[in-house]
C-alpha cells in the first residue's frame, strides 16, 4: 500500500467520520465539529489530487534548470485549499456564534422539536 493510497484512506475516512456524526444526533455543537472534519477531510483529498510522487514544489529554485523539466506539484488544489480554510473559518465562526444564541434562547444546545412550529405544521 503507498502512501497515496492511505491518504485517501484517510480523507474518505474523515469525510465518513463527519457524516456519522450529522446523522448521530440533535447537539448544534455536534453538528458543527462534524461539518469541520467533513471539511477537513475534503481538503486532504484535494491536496493529494495535485500530489505527483518525485514532483518538487513549484518554487523558483534550482530546479528550474536549463538541463530539463523536473515535475512539479500542481498548485491550484492547493491555493483552493488555502482558500476553502479561510472560507470554513468563517462559516464555523458564524454557526458556533448562532449555536450561542440558540444556547442562551433554549437552555440547551439540543436542536430539538420547537413547539411553536408544530402549529403550523398542523
């Protein structure tokens, strides 16, 4: 087994990890750590998409010599990276701010049957 097998192994293991965790329960804060490792876990495998084995980084060094291409690791999996961790900073901010508000409002972070919406489902 290489080790782009056990990367991906792991990536789909996350991603898995996260979705039990959205179907296991009501918690807010449950939901929101396994939105995070679902995240985390799509992030890995879109790093390894633009993974070659023997490539180097695509930095301006010595290996741009005149002697022949070497390959490099394609950048742009991981500048989407970069920018989907600075995307799910945000959101998580934002729903760990609302899951406060949700605390405070019901007492409890369970998100549960609200009794004022089985009215209008009625």
């Amino acid at each position: 087994m290489n080790i782009v097998t056990i990367v991906a192994i792991s990536a789909l293991l996350l991603f898995g990890i996260g979705l039990y965790g959205l179907w296991s329960g009501r918690n807010v804060l449950r939901w929101i750590l396994a939105v995070g490792l679902m995240e985390t876990g799509v992030n890995v495998f879109l790093v390894l998409t633009g993974w070659r084995p023997g490539a180097a980084a695509p930095i301006v060094t010595e290996a741009f010599s005149t002697s022949g291409p070497l390959p490099f690791i394609d950048p742009v999996p991981s500048a989407l990276v970069l920018t989907s961790i600075v995307i799910g900073l945000g959101t998580t901010t934002l729903a760990l701010a609302l899951a406060v508000l949700h605390g405070q409002e019901h007492g409890n972070l369970d998100c549960g049957d609200d009794p004022g919406t089985l009215e209008v489902l009625e």
